[in-house]
C-alpha cells in the first residue's frame, strides 16, 4: 500500500506523487482511491486502491535497476534493427509495449524507435510513441539517478542521432 507523499509510475503516464487517500461510496460501496498527480502533464488519476496492482501502479525502479537500464541505453548504438513489418503494426505492437509496468520493456521501445530513425524516417504515430516513450524512459531514470530529465534526453538523442552521410564525409 502508498502513502501519500510517494512517487510511484502508472503505465503509459509515467511518474507521479500520492496526494492523498480519499474514501468515496460508489453505488452504496465505500471504496478508496490514490489521487495521483503526474509531474510530466500534472493531471491528476483516481486510481481504486484495491486495484492499483492490477493496473501497474507500481513503485520506482531501483536504482542500480535503473543504472543499468541507462547503460543498456547507452551502448550499442550501432545496432540495426529489422523492419520488415510495416510501420503500422509496429506502432499497434510498440502502442501494447508503452503500457507496461516495466521500465526495461518500455525502454526497449524507446530504444528501437532511436536505432530506426537512425536508419529511415518514422511516420507520424511512430514519431509520436517515441516522444512519449521517452518521457516515460527519462522522467523516471531522471528522478531513480538524479539527473535532469533535459540533459538525459539530449544526451540519448545525440547518441541515436544518425550518423553522417558519407558525401558529407568526404566534403
């Protein structure tokens, strides 16, 4: 169970503070809800205390967790990844990925959208998942290890940015 005054991370919305507890009767049921803020967009979710598990509230990720999710980010920046499927049923398959609890899943996301950009341009809506998985990847890593969240992100997007056309390399 939260407390208020927690930072925790609901799925797909990112980090956010426990306000408080509040009992409401719903249908003649008393139940009770976190108020949940989220820093990166300060909307505010009533999420039912009894089913908070089930929808991936969930606490922070350690911190060595998250150092070694920031490495992982950090090496390899080479790789290519394999786009043979079309960019729809990425963006449908990496739409299911963001919305899990787990930071490394959604790094991986973030993680392949930066390795094909690298590579080709990304449509409208992959564009769109890459910004918000990157918000969700940074803001969390960013509050875990004490980083500011616009240092971690310009890092990551020069480390991903594509490399130099070779006609520019030879000028």
């Amino acid at each position: 169970m939260f407390a208020p005054d927690d930072l925790v991370v609901y799925p797909a919305q990112g980090v956010g503070k426990i306000e408080r507890i509040d009992r409401q009767n719903i249908g003649g049921i008393a139940c009770e809800f976190y108020i949940v803020r989220i820093r990166a967009n300060n909307i505010t979710l009533m999420v039912p205390v009894n089913n908070a598990a089930n929808v991936g509230l969930r606490t922070l990720t350690p911190e060595a967790d998250a150092q070694g999710i920031l490495e992982t980010l950090r090496g390899d920046t080479d790789k290519t990844i394999y786009t043979g499927q079309n960019w729809n049923r990425r963006f449908r398959e990496y739409s299911e990925r963001l919305k899990s609890p787990d930071l490394a899943v959604v790094t991986e996301v973030l993680r392949e959208l930066l390795l094909i950009s690298r590579s080709k341009e990304l449509s409208f809506g992959e564009r769109r998942l890459q910004e918000q998985a990157m918000g969700l990847v940074t803001g969390e890593l960013a509050e875990v290890l004490h980083l500011t969240e616009d240092s971690l992100r310009e890092e990551l997007l020069e480390r991903y940015a594509p490399p130099p056309q070779a006609e520019a390399a030879a000028n």
